[in-house]
C-alpha cells in the first residue's frame, strides 16, 4: 500500500493529532464505524472526516436528509443507514471537485456549507465558527492540494473559505513523487480500478534515479512467458490512469512506447502532455496507432502549446488522414519540430505532399533537421514533392529507404540547393539503375563538402555505380571521412575485382602512402552479406590494405565451401593485421554453417603484436577451446585491443578458464561481449559449474573494472597536464572529467553484459514464484537448476577488485546493441 500523506499531516492539523472524536457531531455508532472502516480498508484510503449531518443535495434540494458525511483520501461519501442495512448514497471523486463555499446566513448565527461538483452537491447547515465546518474545510481541501499536483490555476475549484475557519489549517505541498502518486491512485479510485503496484513502483524508481524519460512498456512491465519476455496485460482504463497522473508534470522531458499497445486511446490520453512545455522528445513506435489517434494528437499540437523536437510515429498505420490531422496541427499551432519521422505508416504521395508543403514554408525549412519517410511507397509521384522541399532545406538528416524514389530527381534536387547541408542520406532499397542516376551520385559525391554517413543498402544498382562512387570520393576536396554502407547489393566476387582495380589505379596515382595509408575520404566500410567469396574476401583486403580507412565490416561474405576448400583466407585476414596500420575495427562474422574455425588460428597468433586494432568482432566462427588458447595467449602481449565479440563459438570450461586467466595479465580491454551463449549452455549442460563461472564471470568484471580505472587515470593525467596551462579552464576540470567518461559507452557495455549473466547464474530468471503468478508450472528440470542456483546466490558476493569512478553510472544509451534496449533515435 503506498500512502502518499498520513492522517494529520494530510488535514494540516498541528501537533500531529486527529480531530478530537469528544465532540458530538464525530461520534457515530459502532455500526457505521465499522462499515466506514471495512469500506476504507477494501479501497486502500483513510478515513479523514466523518460526521453525522443533516444534507440536502442538488437533486433533491428541498429534501432534507439524515446522512453520514464521509472524507476519505480520495473521495466524498453520503451514507444512509436503511432497512436493508447500510448504503453509499452519493460517491464523489474529489478530483472532480468544482467548488467548496462557507456561506453565512442572514442570522449571523448559521453558515451553509456548499460542496459542489459539475453535476451533483451536497448542502448542510451548522453554526458560525463551528469545529465541524473547520475540520471539513481543512479535510477537503488537504484532499485536494494532495492529489491536484501541477493543475493550472484556471481549471482549479473555487474555495470560498473565511479565514476564521482555516486557521490551524497548514496546506501540504507534496513534491513531484507524492504528487504525482497520489493523482495516479486517486484518479484509479474514481474509475473505480485497482492501481498497478509496478506503475507505483516505476515512478518511484524514476524519481529516485532522476530519470526523466518516461517509458510505457518500462511502467506497465514484463513477465517471462516461454523464456521470452512479454508486456504485461493492461487495460484501456488502467492505462488512461497512468495517463492521467501524468497530465500536469513537469517532471518528464521524454515520452517513449515502443512496441507496446498504446493505441488511439492511449494516445488520446498521453497527449496532454504536450501542452506543457517541458516534454521535447516523443517516440511512439509500434503502437498501434491509427489514424483517429493521429487526429487527436494533433488537435493538442495545434493549441501551439507544446516544446517539441522530435517527433517519431514510425510504424503506426497512421495513413494520409493520420499524417494530415498531424501536420495540421503543427500548421496551426505555429511551432516547428526539428526532427520528425513517419517511417513505415502507410503514407501515399498524397500524404507526403501534404507534408512537403508544410516543411517547405520559410520557418520549417530553415529549423528542419531530419526527416524520415522511409518503407513508405511514395514513387515516382512522391519523389517530386520530396525533390521541392530537398531543393530548399537545411536539414542534415534525410532517411528515404524502401520506397520505391524516382532517384534522379532526388540527386538533382540536392544538387541544386545551394544551402545545402546534408550530412546523413539514406536512400537503402531504391534504384540507380541508370547511367543518368549513376553519373548524378558521382556528381554528388565529388562536389559535398557536408555529407558524412551515406546508406546504400540493398540499392539495386548497375555495375559501373561502384568504381565510380569511389573513385568520386577519392576525388572530393573536403576531408570527409565518410561512413559508406554498401551491404547486402549483391556485388559478389565480381564485383569486388571491379572495387579492387579502383583502389589499385588510386593507389599508384597517389604516388607513396603517408603514416596513415592512402587518404580516402572513407572512414567507415560496410560490406557486409555481399556474396564476396574467397576470391571476392582477397579482392577486398587487396584494395583497402594500407589505405586510411579505419573500420572495416566483413560479415557472412561467404559462399558455398567458402571455408573449407582453401586456406588463403587466413593469411588474407592476416595481412590486415600486418599491413593495414591505420586499421582500428575489423568485423568478420560467420554463420549459417560456414566459420573459420582452425584457418583463423594464424591470424590470432598474429595479435600478439598488433598495436593498432582496437575492435574485433569473430563471433559465430566456431574457434574452440584450441582457437580460443591461442586468442588468449595473444591477448596477454596486446594492448591496444579494448572490446572484442567471441560470442557463439562452441568455448567449453576449459577455454574460459583460459580466458580468466588472460584477465589476470591483459591491460587493455574494457568492453568485451562474454560469450553468452556458450556460458549459457554450459550451464544448462552443467548446473554444479554455476559456481565456478560466477567466479570467472567476477574475473572478468574486475578486470573490466581495473583496466577502466588504468585508462580514466590516465586520461585525468592527460587532462591535467593540459588544464595547468590555464588557469580560466581550472574551475571545469571536473565537468570534463566527467563528460568524457559518459561519452565513453564501451566500458558500460562490457560491464551489463557480464552483470546480466550474473543474474542468470544468480537463478534470478528461475524464480518459481513468478512462473506461479504466470499461470504456468515448473518442470523438475526448472526446480532443481533454481534451488541449487538460490543455494549459490546466498553466499557472499565476491568482491569486485576494481570500482567505477564516481560520476560514472549507466546512462541510458549505454551498452553494447545486442543487450540495450536502445533510444529511439531518427535512424
């Protein structure tokens, strides 16, 4: 039971004692007493004021009735005692409260005190100055200070209250947790519902944390149904509760429901959220929002009262009518949203029309930054709206992907905008399947001085648009270090002979390489599921080896006996170890029945000398305890290496024992994915290993930890150095600190990924409690694997080596993305 207030200190009442029950008109028989009390416990509320009166109501105002007036947490009561027994007569939800008045009668002796609500009221008379009229005003209004948190002053009841009868009365005034409790539990009280204890206890957890994104699926929580997790039930009603306690807080900034069923009529309820201006950002993402959600979001946008900056509906089937009642709203309330993103709703050209002439007014164009339109089918009819408003904005960010753009118009239209300042496109899954669109992108990409990350992603394309794409970057004057991504098109082996000759012919043009290799304009590759082959795999590493690229995607490039019918892949993968120096991140997954496996090994070994690679990713390679010796071995002599991914490869007992034993020496890595998996299965296969791994599992969080520490100390050394030389900087040393370490995400990631499988060995996912309240039973196997892993979670934590520094923590964001629940973001 969450009490947000208790008994005097709710009533205001000093001294910290109740009403004095001596006095006559508080004194009720035992029968009315008890079914006060009973009623009170069976809705979770106190009893603030009873007393027996005489009312009259605006139903029957000439009627004069015997009742029993009541003030409980949340609630007005008239009781009548009948022949059948006891019945509520009247049962107000003080939320609902429009007036509270201290009429006094032309006697002078004699006041009528009003209590009114929109559609009933409830009369009664007592003397001047009387206890009774005091200690109902006080109640009533300590009722409704305590569960009114945040309501504006106009849509506040009137109190008509002489002073003389408030007195002793001191107004709570319940910070944002209390406040926003107790509209939550009294606006589930007058719906007549149980609260959720989760809801209850997410917005505690929040105020705790300062956590200032408000996450619906987070609120409504989990359950583990089939060894996944699922959302739990809500109903329509319990969510417009939760809605309704938040309506006047200040406290989120974020609104964000991802995945969850909110549908038109959780929208409905959310959305007067936006009509304070301390909400910026909102991502409701598969939701179930239709367009009759849409139309009611947007008449709270056209109020002009919201603070938004980002916008993101995505995959809601919001449809043409959705999207126009939106970007009416926005029209109407006068306000610019920098980022808005309507991927996958359904929209037609004649929706995006809709919206081009809206972004295409002087103020949007000028504020816009990102837009995305994506897996909508918008043609050839809505590349032509699009190409207007790409003709004249400054956006930086455009996401196009999947939907069927006439290319050429697109490309001609950021040609021509001279105010250009596009740093991310993403046109995946369209065509440029003509010279004319070809020789446009190469236009593109040799004139930008702006663009930075350029998706190409399943684009069906010609295969004369690849040695001209890069032989165009090479060729821009700008230092653009760009991110390509060129995965899944299909180039295959060859196609990447194609590639190879281009970087060759730049190579001997360019004369001799400088420390960094072969400038570029590239710092990012991905080349991921292109069919490369063997041949293809060489073809590439022959290209890019000694060039300035620095992060390098090779995953599931194979093809069929890509890794068996021959050993020159190894000594290929090698080379980028040897000969590429400004190399930091190579990825070479495998999968699907194809992995290194033993042809890897020459390439481990060579690790041990590296000093430049800092990210490696051979996850789903099948490298075995004997792959993963010789990785271990190699990563006692590496330091540069921080965050590697050997997930899914058949490791046993014995080769995690080699690597704990690499933690007691390696000084460089901070972030590593544990593999998983494997651990998984080990103790599936092994329950009495539980204990062993915890302590390996502690071995690798220490030596996380420690490395951390090294790498922050000396970071803080370097910072310090650089700050004595001015004194104006002295006073910031610690914000730097600070912010340096948050933007640092690899650390935390490796250390959420280790603390999960803690929990899993710890038997916190095998708790026989939740699988009851489930509905479902717990096999033999469950309950043999949780009474032994409760046994090991009871003893003693092995105390961690090394600890975080302060100011660290883990922000939202934070973690590794095969375990974050990631932030909505435009992409």
């Amino acid at each position: 039971k969450i009490q947000f207030k208790q008994g005097s200190e709710l009533l205001g009442v000093p001294g910290g004692k109740m009403e004095d029950r001596s006095n006559s008109w508080a004194i009720l028989e035992k029968d009315f007493e008890e079914y006060v009390a009973d009623y009170c416990k069976t809705t979770n509320q106190e009893t603030l004021f009873r007393a027996r009166v005489k009312v009259t109501t605006a139903k029957d105002p000439g009627l004069v009735k015997d009742r029993v007036l009541v003030i409980t947490s949340f609630e007005l009561l008239t009781i009548k005692k009948a022949l059948m027994g006891k019945s509520i007569r009247q049962q107000l939800s003080l939320l609902d409260l429009s007036g509270f008045y201290i009429i006094t009668k032309s006697d002078k002796k004699t006041i009528t005190v009003r209590i009114k609500f929109p559609e009933d009221s409830v009369d009664l008379e007592t003397k001047v100055g009387s206890e009774m009229a005091c200690a109902l005003a006080r109640s009533v209004l300590s009722v409704w200070k305590s569960i009114s948190y945040g309501v504006p002053a106009g849509q506040q009841p009137v109190f008509s209250i002489p002073q003389m009868y408030l007195k002793e009365f001191t107004e709570p005034k319940p910070d944002v947790c209390d406040g926003i409790l107790a509209s939550y539990l009294a606006s589930c009280n007058r719906k007549g519902i149980s609260s959720l204890p989760q809801v209850l206890e997410y917005f505690m957890e929040s105020f705790n944390a300062k956590n200032t994104q408000f996450d619906l699926g987070e609120c409504i929580g989990y359950k583990e149904v089939n060894k996944k997790n699922v959302y739990n039930k809500c109903s329509p009603v319990q969510l417009l509760q939760v809605a309704a306690g938040l309506r006047y807080t200040n406290f989120y900034h974020e609104l964000v429901c991802i995945d969850y069923p909110m549908l038109d009529d959780g929208l409905t309820g959310f959305a007067d959220m936006f009509k304070r201006n301390s909400v910026t950002r909102t991502a409701i993402v598969k939701a179930g929002i239709k367009s009759q959600g849409a139309g009611s979001l947007g008449k709270i946008l056209s109020l002009g009262q919201h603070n938004l900056q980002f916008l993101n509906l995505s995959k809601n089937l919001i449809g043409d009518s959705g999207l126009r009642a939106v970007v009416n709203g926005l029209d109407k309330g006068k306000r610019v949203v920098p980022t808005l993103c309507f991927q996958n709703c359904g929209i037609t050209p004649n929706g995006v029309q809709v919206l081009t002439d809206l972004i295409c007014k002087p103020q949007w164009a000028k504020e816009m930054i990102a837009l995305d339109v994506s897996d909508n089918r918008l043609r050839k009819n809505g590349s032509i709206h699009l190409a207007k408003w790409l003709s004249q904005t400054t956006a930086k960010t455009v996401h196009m992907k999947n939907c069927e753009l006439d290319m050429e118009k697109i490309f001609v239209a950021i040609l021509d905008n001279s105010y250009c300042d596009l740093s991310t496109l993403d046109i995946s899954g369209n065509k440029i399947d003509r010279v004319s669109k070809e020789q446009l992108l190469h236009k593109l990409l040799a004139e930008t001085k702006t663009l930075k990350i350029l998706s190409l992603k399943k684009v069906y394309m010609h295969k004369t648009l690849l040695p001209g794409l890069f032989k165009s970057v090479f060729e821009n004057k700008t230092n653009l270090d760009m991110v390509l991504d060129i995965s899944d098109c299909g180039i295959g082996e060859s196609g990447s002979k194609s590639i190879m000759e281009v970087f060759l012919k730049y190579k001997k043009s360019a004369g001799k390489s400088d420390r960094k290799g072969y400038r570029t304009n590239i710092s990012t590759l991905n080349l991921n599921d292109n069919g490369f082959g063997i041949k293809g795999v060489e073809n590439i590493i022959d290209a890019l080896v000694g060039t300035d690229i620095q992060h390098m995607y090779l995953d599931r490039n194979y093809t069929k006996g890509f890794f068996s019918s021959t050993k020159t892949i190894a000594g290929a993968l090698t080379r980028c170890i040897k000969e590429w120096p400004a190399l930091r991140t190579l990825s070479f997954e495998g999968g699907d029945g194809n992995h290194l496996s033993k042809l890897a090994y020459p390439f481990l070994e060579s690790l041990a000398d590296n000093r430049s690679l800092t990210m490696l990713n051979l996850a789903s390679n099948k490298l075995g305890d004997e792959g993963i010796k010789i990785l271990s071995d190699s990563l006692k002599k590496n330091t540069s290496l921080t965050s590697i991914n050997i997930d899914r490869n058949k490791i046993s007992m014995s080769g995690l024992c080699d690597l704990e034993d690499m933690c007691l020496e390696n000084t460089s890595l901070t972030d590593w994915v544990v593999p998983m998996d494997d651990i998984t299965k080990i103790l599936r296969s092994f329950p009495e290993k539980a204990e062993e791994l915890t302590e390996i599992l502690g071995s690798f969080e220490n030596s996380m930890d420690n490395n951390a520490e090294r790498r922050n100390k000396s970071t803080r050394d370097a910072l310090v150095t650089e700050l004595a030389t001015s004194v104006n900087q002295m006073t910031s040393w610690h914000e730097q600190v600070v912010t340096r370490k948050r933007k640092d995400t690899r650390i935390i990631g490796g250390m959420k990924s280790t603390l999960r499988l803690k929990n899993i060995i710890a038997g916190q996912t095998l708790d026989a409690k939740k699988l009851a309240a489930q509905g479902r039973s717990e096999t033999k196997e469950d309950k043999e694997a949780r009474e032994m892993l409760q046994q090991l979670a009871a003893k003693e934590k092995k105390p961690s080596r090394g600890q975080l520094p302060s100011g660290w923590g883990f922000d939202e964001g934070d973690g590794s993305d095969s375990q974050k629940k990631s932030t909505p973001s435009i992409g």
